[in-house]
C-alpha cells in the first residue's frame, strides 16, 4: 500500500507553545510575544514551561498551596514578572511572578498593583533579593 500523506493546516496564533506528537514525530508550535501579552496568556505559557504552583503569600511566608509548604524570602528565585494594565479600568493593574524556591517548585504569585495591592505581597518581594526580569 503507497504512503499516504496528510496535510493539516492549524491556525497557530492560538496554539503558541505548544508541543505535540503526531506519529512518533514530536512538534513545537513556537511561542510568540502576543503570547505574553495578557495575564491568562502569560500565565498559560508560564503553565506550560513548568511553572504550574499557584503560591501565595501566608503569616509564614510564600505558601506553595499544592504541597502546603512555606518558603522565606531568601529561598525564592523571582525568575521573571509581568506588569499588567486594564485597558477599559486603570485600577485593574496586576503583576505577575514566576517563581522558583530553593525546594525546586515553580510556580506563579499573582498580584494588584496600585490601590487594591495586597500589602503581605509587597512586604515579602521587598525582602525578596533575587528579581530578575527576563526580555
């Protein structure tokens, strides 16, 4: 029987950064920077290179919700972060971490900025000292 070939047409712009497998042949749908442009996106993307633990900020420290496990600020690696701004409301600003910890977790820290800014996320990344801010 000759070999059928098949043509798939995707519309990538919604399927950035993803990778899949057709066929023991492994693709990658590279991501573009429209992909970080929202925070859903963002968080999205990061989700999908591994940062998958949603943290959050307790009396003790960053809390790792999945293993319930607490992190001081000088076990947390601020890997990159994104500053978002509503465009229809000025005061729907947030800002989002990505987060590695000295006990391998990656993961994200999602926060307002401005006005509705929680006081505990500013105190503890001002103790934070490795920020980086990737291009």
């Amino acid at each position: 029987m000759p070999d059928k070939k098949s043509r798939v047409v995707v519309d990538t712009t919604t399927l950035s950064g993803l990778t899949f497998k057709i066929n023991d042949m492994q693709y990658e749908i590279p991501s573009t920077d429209a992909d970080m442009k929202t925070l859903s996106s963002c968080i999205n993307k990061l989700a999908s290179d591994g940062y998958t633990e949603q943290f959050q900020i307790s009396e003790d420290g960053l809390l790792s919700s999945g293993k319930g496990k607490n992190y001081r600020p000088e076990q947390v690696h601020v890997v990159n972060f994104f500053r978002f701004e509503g465009s229809s409301d000025p005061d729907d600003n947030s800002i989002l971490y990505a987060i590695e910890t000295d006990g391998g977790e990656k993961g994200t820290l999602t926060d307002a900025y401005g006005t509705y800014a929680d006081p505990r996320v500013g105190k503890f990344m001002k103790e934070v000292e490795d920020i980086s801010k990737k291009k």
